[in-house]
C-alpha cells in the first residue's frame, strides 16, 4: 500500500525528520487562514504528480483558491483529488535524492542517494550513474557509521544533519515494513535537510503487524473500490488474489503467477485478447477462487472466462468448490472454459461435475478455445 | 545423483500436523522421502503417518538427526519456523508460504547465511528429485526420473513444463523452485551451476518471469560457465508494465526488468528461446 | 567489573526484571524501621558469600542489628562489608539458575538454565548435566521466540512471566556489555518470578561507552586500591595492566599474556617463586611499564626484578623508556633481570645503556638469573 | 604455499598514517608484501611510503581490488574498521587492536560470516608467511622461510617460539596468530586443518594457554584428521586459578581450563608437548 504525501510525512516528522509546515485540507474554506507564498499540492497516490501540475506554487489565498478549486474539481491523473497539502516555500541551494529499500540480492535495506533529486531522476540516473551511489546495510550490524560518512562525502552534505536524517529513514523503513522510503526531492538550504516530497510503500504482506496502522489506512483511502481496478493497467491486491483491468475481452483467472503470465503469453501468441487478469495466491482456495470470479462476471466487457489451474499446494477440490460458488446465482454467464489439474484434480474434477461443469486437462487446448470463443462472440 | 537433496537427506516437517502438513507429508512420503520427524509446538509425542512428532526442531534434531526442513506454516508464522530450523542445526530449509513479508525474509536469508544453512523460498514449492527425494509439494503426476534439471521461480509454471515434460516421455533430474522472490538465497544462478556439475543432469530449463533482473545474472553464468543445453522460458512477454515502486524502482533496475529484455539476454548467451511449455518440448528433443 | 548486588538488582529492576523489596544500608540506625523478617546480606564482590555466612536470615529488628554488626565489624571473605542489603523474604516454590553470558565457539550470547538453583549449582550441573540447558541468540535475529518457548519448557515454568524477563536478561547483558548476568537463585512463588540474587560483571574494555556509569561504580567502590592487590591470588585489572599477587619473591613483568605465562612457567620449572605477576597490555608502552615497576618496587616481598619483555606492537624503545621512569627516584633497588628483544630493539637497548642499564636476548638465560638471583638474595 | 595468503594478496592497511600503521607498513613492504592502499579517514589522498592513502576501503578496494586488510586502530575504532572492511568486499581481516569489547567483536565476528569474510583477531599480531606476505606484526628477526606452521592465541609467545626456531637453523611455512580471544573466527582447529592441508608445512608447533576449551578440540582435530606431527607448548601450569565469572564459567567450561588437563588432552591426541621454546627445538629435530 502507498500512503499519501501528507501520511508519509507524519510518519518520518514523527521520526526526526526534519519536513515543511505544512496544512491538510480537504475545502477552499480553510485556505484563507495560511501563511503565503505556499505550495499547493494534490494529495494523490500516482507518480508523475508535478508534471502533471498536481504541485502548484501560490503567491497569496486567492491565488491557492484558485488552484485549490480546480484540482479539487477535476482531480489529477485520472484519480480523485479529496485532499490537499498546503505547505511553506523553502528555498533550497540544493535537490538530492535519497531512498530506502530492499535489495533482493543480498536481502538486506539498501540506501540509494543521487546528488541531483526531482521529477527526472530515474532520466538523470540511467543517463550519468556516477551520481548515484548505494549503500548497502549490513546484515548483522545495519547501516555502518562508515556506509554514512560516505554518502555524505559523495553526496557533499554535513555530516551532522545527513546522518540523523538517513539513520531516521532506515528506522522507519525497517519500523514500518514498508517496501519503500523515498524522498525525493531532499533539500538542503544551508546546514539543514527537509524532506520536500515523501513517499512510502508498505508490504502489504506485513499489515498483520501494524493491524491498526492498516486499519486507519484503508479509512481514508479515496481510490476505487477494493479487489477491483477500472483504470486499465492498474494493479489492485486484495488478500488472495492480485487484479488487473487490461484492454480485451477474456478474462483469465489463474492459481499462480507463472501459469497465470504463461497463460496470457499464450493466449496473445493465439491472437486472443485478455481483459481482466486475476491470480489467486499461490496457497489459495475456495473463497478467493469465487471472489475472482465474481469481478469477472461483474465485468460486462468480459466475452469468455479462462480458469487456468495447476495445483501444487492448492487443492483443486477447493478450488473447484470456489468456481460452483462464483458461478451461483450469477445473472449471465459468458462461455467458461476451465483447465484444472494437478494436487487433487480427481476430487476437483468430481466437484465440477456435480455442478454440471467439465474441464480439459491441456493448456494449450484451453488457451485455442478460449481464443475462438472469444472470436465468435465478437462476431 | 541430484542436487541439494539425496538419498542420505532425513527430512523434517515443520506444521507436520496441520491439513496441509498431513497431507504433504503422505505424498513425501509415498514418493519414497525419508521423513523423519515432525513438529508442531505443543503436538509432541503425537505420530503423523508413522513419523513421529516433537514440539521443538532441536528435540526432534537430536532424536532422528534430521539434516532437511519443509515448513507448511502459514506466513505469520514462517520466520519463527525457520529461524527454528536454521538454530536448531538443520543444513537445508524450504520456506512454502507465500505472502511472506520482506522483512521476515530478510531475517530468515540472513540468519540462514550467518549459520551456513541453505534455503529455498518463501513461496516455493520446494524440490523434488523424483525417486530419490521429495522436499516440495509438486504433483506427482508430472514427475518422472531422468534427465533434465528445471529450475523455477514460479511453482505452477515448473508443474507446467514438468506435465509436458512426462507427457513427452522426459523425465527430470530435479525440479527446483527458487520462491517467489522479491528475496532468494539460493538463485537461478546457484542452481544452473549445481545442475552444471550434476552428473545425472543433460539439459536445463531454466523459468523466468518479468520482473527483477535475476535472468541477466542467469544469462551470464549460462554464457561464462555451462556447456549444458539451458532452455529458458521467460513468461510474461504480454504483461502490462507493473506499477513501479518510486523512482528507486527505475533506479535499481533500469529497463532490464522486462520479459523481452531478460529473453534477448539470454538467447545471446547461449540458451534456447521456448514461448511455451510445447517448444520447451522441442528444443529438449532437438539437444538429446 | 563486578558490580555489587545491589547495583546487579538496581539495573534488574529499571529494566523490568522483578526483584525482592529491599533497603540498602551501611549502619545500624537504618534498621528499625523494616519490615521483618528479612534476609540481611552483605554487600561483597566474592562467590560463596552464602556459605560464608553473607546472608542471614533475620526475624525481626534485633537480629538484624546482630547481624549487621557482625557483618560490618568483621567483614566477609577478607573483604570489608560497608553495605548491606536488607531484603523481604520470599517464598519460593522452587529454585533456579538463570543466567546470560556469551559463547566464545559461537561468538553469540548464551542462555544457561538450570532447573535448580542456589549455591551448589555448578557441582550440581557437572554431575546432572540434563539439568542444565543451553539456548544460543541467533547473530541476526538475538534470541528466537523457540529459544524461549524451549527453555520454559524445559524449567517448567510459565511461558507468561518468564518470556519477558529472559529477554529484559538478555537485553542488560547487551545494554550494558556486561560478560555475565546471572541470576541464581531465581525463584518461582506461584505463576511469578523473582530474582532473589544477581550478579552483573562488566566488560571493563567497554567502559568507553558509559563513562558515567563506570565512573558512579567506582566512586562507590570500596575495594583495595586501584592497580595493587595484595590479596594473593587476586587479580587486579588497570588501564593496560593485569597484576596478581602471588606467594613468591621473584616480581614478574611482561609485555603479553603468553610471554608472561611461558615465563612464569619457566621460573617455577628453574625452582624459582614469582611473587608478582604483571601483565602489560599487547599495545603497551612507557606509561604502563613505568606504572608496573612501580607496583614491583614498592613491594616489599619483592627480592629480585625479572622484566621479560619481546615486542611485536609494542617498541621496545618505548617500554625501555618505561623501565627507565620507574627506577628514577626508586627509594631501594632490588637486583633487576631485563630480558628485551623484538620490535626497535636495538632503540631499546640504546636507551637502557643510557641509564647505565643492560638487557640480555635470551629468555632461558633471564630466567636462569632472575632465579639464582632470588636463591642468592634468599639465603 | 602458505595458509590464508599467498603472493596474490593485496594488502590495505587500516589506520597507515598512523604511528604504528606507517610504522609497521614500511616493515610488511620490506619484507615483500604486496601492500597496495591504506585508509584513514579524512586522510584521502595521502601517500605513504608509497602507498595511496584513502578516506574509505571501499574507494581504495574499487581503485586497487585489495582483497585483505589488517587494521592498526585503537580499541575503540576496531568494529568501525572492521565492519568496513568486511562491508566492502575485503575477503580476509586482521583485527591487531587489543582490549575490544566482546560486544563489538561479536559484531564484527558475526558480520564476518554473514558476509563470507575470514577473521583473525582482535588482539592478534596477525599472520606471515615468511618470504611471501607478511600481514602483520612479527619481529623480522625471527622470521625464517621454512617448514614449520606456527599458530598461537599470543602473539608474543609466538615471538619467543619463533625467535628459538631461527636460532635453531628452523623456518616457518606461516606464522598465525589467532587473537587473545575470548571470541575467534579462526581458532586453533581451523589453522591445524590449514596447516595439515598445506604442502609447505610439515611440522605444528601448537601454542596454547590456559583459560577457555580450545585445545581439548584442537586436540581431537589432531586425534582424528591429522597426520603431520604436533608439537604443543601450553603456557600457564603454574599460573593460580583465575577469577570465575560467576557460577556460569564452571557450568560452561568445567575442569577443563587448566593448562594440566589441556596438556593431558593434546598428549592422549599423539601432540608431543613441550615445557619451554628450547623443547620445542627439540622435538621439531626430533621429527624432521
């Protein structure tokens, strides 16, 4: 889950590290009360914001009204704006870029800094790569007070407020379990370090250990509703099942990963065109096997149903329960094909058959049909 | 021969109890596994099958000497199952669950290399080298002994490959899944070079997803160190862009992330391009 | 350093450890207003206080004044007892050992426990090794939930209170980097656990990290002397020396520990009897070598000097110097053995044959002297 | 041949501009090492005795490829050196600093086998590999190619040994100091394998102390695995006992401290043993 600017930041000012004054609001009455010039910023989850002129710099309240209104009314980058981040103008001599995330090599919190920060540094990075430099934690002793004089050396800042700061983001990385701490743009105006933007990432796998965090979290979110994306592209995760809206018209629910992007490699080669891609997690069953295809059947775009199952860990009578209980009192009901084997396919195969339905045992085969119904119907 | 297990490797169910566990543990079992002890805190002295079970991994260590652990624990509870192992002086771990959050595996990869233990996982399904040992959960219709090494990071893409496989009539050295990653000990890379000195092993397949840059590590040990066949899988090619993490993200990996940048990789290094499991079919019988 | 107990308890308490009700005092007047009965214990750094007769039981106000008196009058163990430690009398259903230190194989802290406790414990552990239980911390991870889950079952004691207070042990052993905490007996009274006793030994090669810690000890000391010990057997450890006293005439410094302990082999071997053994740190110099001389000279015991000295770190220009500083101004001069070879020697010899002084190289020939030397002085 | 190192080392000098570094570099140069960087901080850019000076191990390792380090800091400054050396990529450390907290030296310790690193110290004089790399701080006279592996917890009494070995016409294959303790990476077990896999030595002198249980495993290494003959000298049989660490040094280590009963134990394992440095003499002529 990526929390919002003015989340992020409560956490890493509660933290010790040093961000703008700043004011959340969610009306254009609150505006005239804040201290000007200030920056305006839309409170939204995708990147690209301030190309996008979701930050806008205001030199007095009616200025802020302005630009208050229109983001408020029209959103930005196709999500609902609801909240907006007023903060003070700091003037800053210099922009880096410093982030905390995991390195899957060596599996420990790695440190990425960049002597230049803002809306183009992934651009500047891939460009001139001697201005990025990481510092891995160790595994045993985290992150060395060595590791820390050498990224103020490399990225020229004081030592005195740089390693606080740094020590603070892994702190909360680590607190937090979250995928990501990124601060970019990070400014320095004289001896000291604000974070002007902040951005969080948590492991969604780990909302066990911050239930009430998660909780709280969820409350304020403004996006679309859960397990369901519209916007095409866009990933939605809900527990057990990862949902993604694409641009055809079958939809392909999958019990893992791999045989889930096998399946839609396959069913392009075939000239088919997937539209609603959902994978169960690896150990799922029964419930999210139903919830899956329900968002399929909801979907009215949807021509064909693909269920492409190989079990491992998962029980296709489970599974198979899951199909009979999604199919249950829907209203209309696409042509369905369902390739089931693997860890009790017998039983899983016994299951469909009292409810009526059949599955085929090669993939191939279920891929080549999906496809030609999915051709007829669009006839 | 195989790699990471033999004959020799006692195994240990972690969760021996649960449904999961009990029912995993029968197929291990029947397979031909040497399953030595189970444990399920405040379960001991129970028996599951004929093994018998302790409460603690160093109990049943020291009663059966168990060198091998298979955890079928939930992800809550994964850390604790391994970092038990890893103390308890077990030599080889495989982690099934999935939805293991990163700072979990990242105790557990860590803790595993201070004290020299291997793992597989999180979110595998573990290994098996079919007639010798079973340390995983793959169906059993879809392995046979012979001679190909697969190795995955998705399980249900290798029971794929390994149905086409046994329905072609090839048979598997052994099939390996790394885990699902974001985190791994063991990598395509350790196992292409273990499946490299594998008497037993002719040829390789090697399955690869979008996402990471692990294949560019892979395609580089295949061009520098293999003269094995590798035919490599990269599934993926049609996946939309996933949603980036930051600027880090970009960062980190650059462009190689994709299933085409990975693929082009390694078919400059050697290995044999398959889109699916039928042309992996082929390429293994045009190298035999 | 070996904290006293009631400094071992103090730290115990701040840190979540239960401890008895006790009061502190160091004369008689303190005594009427307890609580009794009571257990009065004498305040002293040795093993065996128990047997000794450091802990009596008292039944009320005149008893303890009995005791206390004794206490402060006469001492224990050839210690002097300025504080004594009254303490409720608790109940206890059971008795156990309990206690951190850190595994030299492994290079991770260690939990021992022993499922019985009290002043027998270590005949009682090498007879009935069962007993005894030993979990490691994991290098990553400290110590794991299934260590604590295993050591109360094997102490069959109450999950409950005993996961917090292991860890609150383990945590004072790293907090403070102490080489021992142990607490013996720990008792059972129904479902809780009190540490009835503790002891806390210091790393004194960590003192830099809590200075004021080190320095609130020492002010409270009461011990012999910094840096002499006339307690024969008793080892002394002072900034770069180790000094014990032993049962001879023959004053032994050395440069390292192994040197040292050849070297004092060597002259038990030749029939010789060292008195005083000092021991300069591996990296010592002038200041330590002057310091231990003087330890030597102001001996009277002492008949004859025997430096043994071969440098590695250690210039031997430096430690000459050293030799040099102590014999100035020395009131008598027992005769004095220099044996010196090794790093800057020939420096070192130069600056002896300044003060009139002369070494020999060989340590088989120092030793042979140093004897004869005592053997004549002796007769 | 040698142990641990060979003419291929290159060798950084933690602390070079130091009076003991710069000191002890111009002796290891001397004597042939490949010293190739020295670091202290702040210091970047400085040369001595030739030698580039670095702020960090990891600029001067991405400059030179340094693959060991030996560290000339004080106690205080040895896990910061340490932890930096092994966090960049350094493959072998010398730790010389004595009086290291045992806090830090688990730290450092458990860094070093989470990251593959191998360890010598704290509170060691290092290693030499007389005529071929000297990483550390022996004397230079008596230092002598030759045969005989030496391997000590005390530097000084491997000085002495040493010192009686060259007067005596005797070289050493390597001199190893292992480190006072109480904590090692590397102890005697690990040298004695070394040395009995190392075509160069064919002879061990052994030296040992009383205090912890080392030897009594050493001396089953030397029972079991070992062909080449041992001597064994171990200092403190007259020494009074030390100070116990509460009830918890008896219930750890038992009897077993003594020099006596260590002694005991190497002469059950075939070690012959020696009194004195002049007995050590005796018994390596005995044997060769």
């Amino acid at each position: 889950m990526q929390l919002f600017e003015f989340q992020a930041k409560k956490i890493l000012e509660e933290h010790g590290v040093p961000i703008p004054d700043g004011t959340l609001v969610s009306t254009l009455s609150g505006l005239r009360d804040l201290r000007y010039p200030a920056m305006v910023k839309a409170q939204v989850r995708s990147g690209g914001r301030g190309k996008a002129g979701g930050v806008v710099r205001v030199g007095d309240a009616d200025q802020a009204e302005i630009a208050a209104s229109g983001l408020l009314a029209e959103g930005l980058l196709g999500q609902r704006v609801s909240k907006l981040l007023v903060e003070e103008v700091i003037r800053a001599d210099r922009e880096l870029y410093l982030a905390v995330t995991c390195d899957g090599l060596r599996a420990v919190p790695v440190i990425i800094a960049g002597s230049k920060g803002g809306v183009e540094v992934e651009k500047w990075a891939q460009e001139a790569h001697d201005g990025v430099v990481r510092v891995y934690c160790d595994p045993v002793c985290g992150l060395l007070d060595s590791g820390v004089h050498f990224l103020a050396k490399a990225l020229s800042l004081p030592y005195a407020s740089f390693a606080p700061l740094v020590r603070n983001l892994v702190d909360v990385f680590l607190l937090y379990d979250a995928m990501l701490v990124e601060v970019n743009p990070l400014a320095l105006s004289g001896d000291s370090l604000v974070a002007l933007d902040a951005k969080i990432e948590l492991d969604d796998n780990a909302a066990f250990r911050h239930v009430t965090l998660h909780t709280h979290l969820a409350a304020v979110d403004t996006a679309s509703p859960a397990g369901r994306s519209t916007e095409v592209g866009k990933v939605a995760v809900v527990p057990g099942i990862t949902h993604i809206r694409l641009d055809g018209e079958i939809a392909l629910i999958s019990d893992g990963a791999g045989t889930g992007l096998l399946t839609l490699d396959m069913v392009t080669d075939a000239g088919g065109r997937v539209g609603s891609f959902s994978e169960l997690g690896a150990a799922a069953g029964r419930e999210a096997m139903c919830h899956a295809l329900g968002i399929a059947l909801e979907d009215p775009q949807m021509k064909v149903v693909l269920i492409s199952l190989i079990g491992g860990l998962t029980r296709m009578d489970d599974v198979a329960a899951g199909i009979v209980d999604g199919l249950e009192g829907a209203a209309s009901l696409p042509p369905l094909v369902i390739r089931m084997c693997g860890t009790a396919e017998e039983e899983g195969r016994q299951v469909l058959c009292e409810a009526g339905l059949s599955s085929v045992d090669d993939l191939h085969e279920a891929v080549c049909r999906a496809v030609l119904l999915a051709q007829g119907a669009g006839q | 021969m195989s790699v990471l297990v033999s004959r020799q490797t006692r195994v240990l169910v972690q969760g021996i109890t649960g449904k999961v566990g009990e029912y995993q543990t029968a197929v291990m079992l029947k397979h031909g596994t040497t399953v030595v002890a189970g444990v399920t805190p405040g379960k001991g002295g129970a028996v599951v099958h004929g093994v018998p079970v302790y409460d603690f991994v160093r109990e049943a260590v020291e009663d059966t000497e168990a060198n091998a652990a298979i955890a079928f624990v939930p992800a809550v509870s994964a850390r604790g199952a391994a970092l038990e192992a890893i103390s308890a002086g077990i030599e080889f771990a495989v982690v099934t669950a999935s939805n293991v959050p990163v700072r979990d595996t990242m105790d557990i990869l860590n803790a595993a290399r201070a004290n020299g233990v291997r793992v597989l996982g999180p979110d595998t399904p573990g290994l098996v080298a079919p007639g010798l040992c079973k340390l995983g959960v793959h169906p059993e219709r879809f392995l046979r002994m012979g001679t190909v090494g697969v190795v995955s990071r998705s399980g249900a893409l290798s029971y794929e490959v390994c149905k086409h496989l046994v329905e072609a009539g090839l048979g598997q050295s052994s099939v390996v899944g790394i885990g699902g990653g974001p985190l791994w000990d063991l990598d395509q890379s350790d196992l292409l070079r273990l499946f490299q000195a594998d008497p037993q092993t002719e040829a390789i397949v090697l399955l690869g997803e979008v996402g990471g840059t692990m294949e560019h590590r892979a395609a580089k040990v295949i061009r520098e160190e293999m003269n094995k066949p590798v035919i490599a899988l990269v599934v993926g090619r049609s996946a939309p862009h996933g949603r980036k993490m930051g600027h880090a993200g970009a960062i980190i990996s650059g462009p190689d992330e994709t299933a085409v940048s990975k693929i082009d990789a390694l078919k400059a290094s050697g290995a044999l391009i398959a889109r699916n499991p039928l042309e992996v079919v082929d390429h293994l019988r045009g190298v035999s």
